[in-house]
C-alpha cells in the first residue's frame, strides 16, 4: 500500500457493538513472590500527578480521572514534594486547617493536607529485588503505611509505588495496616 493512500471504509450497519476488554490482570502472588511484583514500575506506567496549589477537589478529580488513590504532589517536574492520597482529602488534616484557619473545605490545596516528602517512607529498589511480597506487607504494617516508595539511583529517584490496595488485590486478601505516627508533631496533631 502507497503511504499516502487512503484507507477504505464501510458503512455500520444495526446491530454493530463494541468489543469487551480484557479485564487488566496482575499475575497472581503469594506470600513468597517476588516484592517487585506487586510494584508499580514509574518506567512501565506514567506518575499520576497534581500541583501543590490544586485544589482538593482538582485533586480528587484526578484521582477519578486516571484510576489511583495516590497522587504525587511536584511544584516542577520532575521534582516530588510530596505526596497526596485520596484519605488526605477527606481526613482529619483538612478538617482540623478548615477549623484552624476559619475556611470552607472546598478552599484548601493539596499542600494544605499533602505528606511531605521528609515524612515519606522509601525502600531501595535493589532490597525490592531480593524481598518477598511478605517483606512488603511486614513493612506497610511496621510504618503504618498504605503507600511505600521505592527509590533507585543517585540523584534518588522515585522508581516504584507500592500500594496496600493493590496488594490486597494481587493477594485476594485484605491486610489490616494501623496507621502510626511517624513523629512528635504527628502525635500531637493526633491528639488536638
């Protein structure tokens, strides 16, 4: 065929539908699978971002849009300053700066409510390489944690994403993480 040539066409007629996808499968794992299966490898699937200065709804809206729980919070990209989950937008955080500050709830910004980056737990991708998934459940539920980095490189770079849900999900079980304060400034946020 000429690269330039017009490809044909026809007509639809009643009756045409449209074809199912195949359900999106992750391979199922086990307690001693490999941990880098149950990451989210950032060179396979692109980062799902937001600003710190969007809104929490701009931010719950791209949370719907692109599937995820998660965001990563960048002022210019590549650079991460945290993090923003999809608990953050609803929690007691946003509840307590709406008290504190005498606003509406749909005023605050991700920085408003995000993780920093200082507070973010990470794992180097070569412990991932030699890790179980049983490693990576044992290390949510030690930090608390829905949501775990993996990092590589030097500068570090946010390599992977390890997320409770999609563990749970690979798994067909639920995990039960207690979230824990990771600092003296969290605690006392806790207990205001």
């Amino acid at each position: 065929m000429h690269r330039d040539a017009a490809l044909s066409t026809r007509r639809l007629e009643a009756g045409t539908s449209i074809v199912h996808a195949r359900p999106w499968q992750s391979p199922p794992v086990t307690l001693d699978s490999p941990a880098l299966d149950v990451m989210t490898d950032l060179t396979a699937v692109k980062a799902a971002t937001t600003s710190p200065t969007a809104t929490l709804g701009q931010a719950e809206q791209a949370m719907i849009y692109q599937g995820v729980r998660m965001l990563f919070v960048v002022s210019e990209m590549p650079g991460v300053v945290g993090l923003v989950t999809s608990t953050d937008l609803r929690g007691d955080r946003a509840v307590r700066v709406v008290q504190e500050r005498h606003i509406h709830h749909d005023e605050l910004t991700v920085a408003d409510v995000m993780t920093t980056l200082s507070a973010l737990d990470a794992i180097d991708l070569d412990t991932m390489r030699t890790a179980s998934v049983s490693n990576v459940i044992a290390t949510l539920k030690r930090y608390g944690r829905n949501h775990l980095l993996v990092v590589d490189g030097a500068p570090l770079q946010v390599r992977g994403v390890i997320s409770r849900a999609q563990v749970e999900r690979q798994l067909g079980v639920n995990i039960n993480v207690v979230e824990i304060a990771g600092s003296f400034a969290e605690i006392e946020r806790a207990l205001a």
